[in-house]
C-alpha cells in the first residue's frame, strides 16, 4: 500500500503524548512461440487451511473456487484480458507475458517484477504524474525506507505493528477465507506477502502505483526461501482505474492507504476509490482498511475541516475525522455492515458489498 506521507504526522499529527491520554485499548465501534491462452487465475477447486485467529479457536476454511474465473480486465473498458506468453500468472510468469483486450484491442506488457496495467501503459509521450503524496512514494529513497523503519514509526498513531493488524482484519475476512484477494495500494508488499504465506487465499494480487514499491516487493520476496510464487501476482495500477472484470474479487485490504488515494476534488473526497473497490467485490466481498482518524483533541482545532479540504486538493492526501465519515463514503458506494476497531488515532474498518 503505497501508504502515507501523513506518516510524518507522527510528529506533527499524532504526537506521542496522545498515548498516555487516550484510549490504551483496542475498541470495537460501531491474484519463442507464443501460446494464447484466456487468463485463468491459478486457483484450487476446493481448499482447505486452518488458522487459528485465537489460539483456542481454530477456524476451518473450505470454500469451492472455480478454477477457470477470470478476473484480470483492461482499466480502460473493464472487458477482460487475454493472456500472451504463459498459462498462468504467478511472480515469475509477468516477465515476457502480455495481456490484451479482445474489445479495444489495447495490450499490456509484463514487467520485470510485475504486469503494468494502468491506462497509460505502451505511452510514451502521456505524462502519469499523479499527486504529490501518490508521487513521493514512486520514488525508490521512500520504497526502500518503507519497512526499514518508515511504517514502524506508525505506532505513535496507535497501529499495532503488522503481525497484529494481520491477526485482527482475519476476523473481518473469515467469510472470504480461501477466496482471492487484492491487496490495494499495497506498497512493499508487507502484507501481500502474508495474504501469500498464510495459505488463507487461492490467490493474492498485489497492487500499487509505484513501480519502485513493487520492486522492492520483488526483492523481498526473492530473499525469502520457499516463497509460494504462484499464489502471488504483482501489478502496477491506478486506484480509481482497478483492473479487474466487476464483481471479481472476494476481498480487498488497503492497509494505511486510502487517506494517500488521489480524489480529482475534495468534494468528491475519496468517493470515486472506494466505488471501484464495490465495483470489483462480488456480493458478499468484504473491504477491509486502515487509516488514521483526526479526532479527539484534533477535533477542538479551529476550521479543521476547511484546512483539510484545501490540503486535499494541493495534495492529494485525505484526513479524515470521524468514523462516520467513512462509514458515510461505504454506505454511498454500495457498502454495508460497517464495523470498525479503535486505537487512539488507528482504525481499522470493514464494510460488505451486499448480497
């Protein structure tokens, strides 16, 4: 998740002081001869993991998947893509494969490290700058930093650390365990990597913006020894353009990202984002984020609200100041059964597109 430039609120924002006055607990509120093959995601017929969300309770996964789903599209026509140069997709496969749409014919290349699948892709000449918290993280200084000591820095808002935010949101996924998966705007791929090793999911897509955060994904994971690859598949993407047929996926995580997602104005917020994210969930999928909430003794600062739309707009950054405030932009996008988790300035919320 190409997550924050708000992280420097640690200091600014979310000073540690806040810790001793606040609330200490967590508080529940509220995937030289060409073959051309039709993309399948490499999922099993039927798979079944245990996880134990509490070491007394173990929770038996079995979901039927159908192997032959489709769920790559073009982000310009949503149709799905055809596949080039491979049967399935995995890590390894994106170099020397290529997609293309069999509607607007437009075909997209396998990088190195990932499959470049935003509408800009085989332009030369298109300038895809995008905001400035959205561009400080394509720089590779930041990608490198990402988990060498930039996300650790967030427990002064009150995230918990990876491994436990991992524990938590499987609570909110257990109806989608041994679906797929996208993890949006997933930046060095912290938790791409243990949707991947947990064996919870049939398959992982990986996604963000920032090509040198998808490198550095790549890095991790060739470092790492018996890495389940073809469980795995990386792609570079914009948030409000996903590449994936509707109603496709079974889950979506943004973890510390969405307050870093571009909104063409502060009117409309984050609201175009969080729409593609309820376009892509099947009925029943679950959406499953963290963010900051400025609440609090941050709601007793003068004209917050105006000062917040204004640095928005320059931006692209989103504060955020209620719970109900998001709960707002999921019920408008087709999202229900909000439920929400609290730590100080930390939340992690879930909504369900509907049945």
């Amino acid at each position: 998740m190409a997550s924050a430039i708000l992280s420097n609120l640690s200091s600014a924002f979310l000073p540690s002081q806040l810790s001793k006055s606040s609330r200490a607990l967590f508080t529940p509120h509220c995937t030289p001869t060409f073959k051309r093959t039709s993309f399948a995601a490499k999922i099993r017929a039927s798979s079944t993991a245990f996880v134990e969300t509490r070491p007394t309770d173990p929770v038996v996964v079995e979901k039927d998947v159908s192997s032959s789903k489709n769920i790559l599209a073009c982000p310009v026509c949503y149709e799905p893509v055809t596949l080039i140069g491979a049967n399935v997709l995995s890590v390894d496969s994106a170099r020397g494969s290529s997609l293309q749409c069999s509607t607007c014919k437009k075909t997209y290349s396998g990088k190195e490290t990932h499959l470049e699948l935003t509408v800009a892709s085989g332009s030369k000449a298109y300038d895809d700058a995008m905001p400035m918290a959205t561009e400080f993280f394509r720089t590779p200084f930041i990608s490198f930093l990402y988990e060498r000591g930039w996300r650790q820095n967030f427990v002064w808002g009150g995230f918990p650390g990876p491994e436990k935010e991992f524990e938590m949101m499987k609570d909110y996924l257990k109806p989608v365990l041994g679906g797929n998966i996208l993890d949006a705007s997933c930046g060095s791929g912290l938790f791409s990597r243990l949707f991947a090793k947990s064996g919870l999911f049939s398959l992982v897509t990986a996604l963000d913006y920032s090509e040198n955060m998808l490198k550095q994904c790549y890095e991790f994971i060739k470092q790492e020894e018996n890495f389940p690859k073809e469980n795995l598949i990386l792609v570079r993407a914009d948030i409000a353009r996903l590449p994936f047929v509707s109603g496709s996926l079974d889950a979506v995580h943004a973890g510390a990202a969405i307050h870093c997602w571009p909104s063409p104005s502060a009117a409309l917020f984050f609201n175009s984002q969080v729409a593609e994210v309820s376009r892509v969930l099947r009925p029943g999928g679950v959406f499953v984020a963290t963010t900051y909430i400025l609440d609090g003794p941050f709601s007793f600062i003068p004209f917050l609200k105006p000062i917040s739309q204004r640095f928005t707009q320059a931006s692209g950054n989103n504060f955020f100041l209620s719970e109900r405030e998001l709960e707002a932009v999921c019920r408008a996008c087709g999202l229900v059964n909000f439920t929400c988790t609290r730590n100080r300035q930390f939340i992690m919320f879930s909504a369900t597109k509907p049945s």
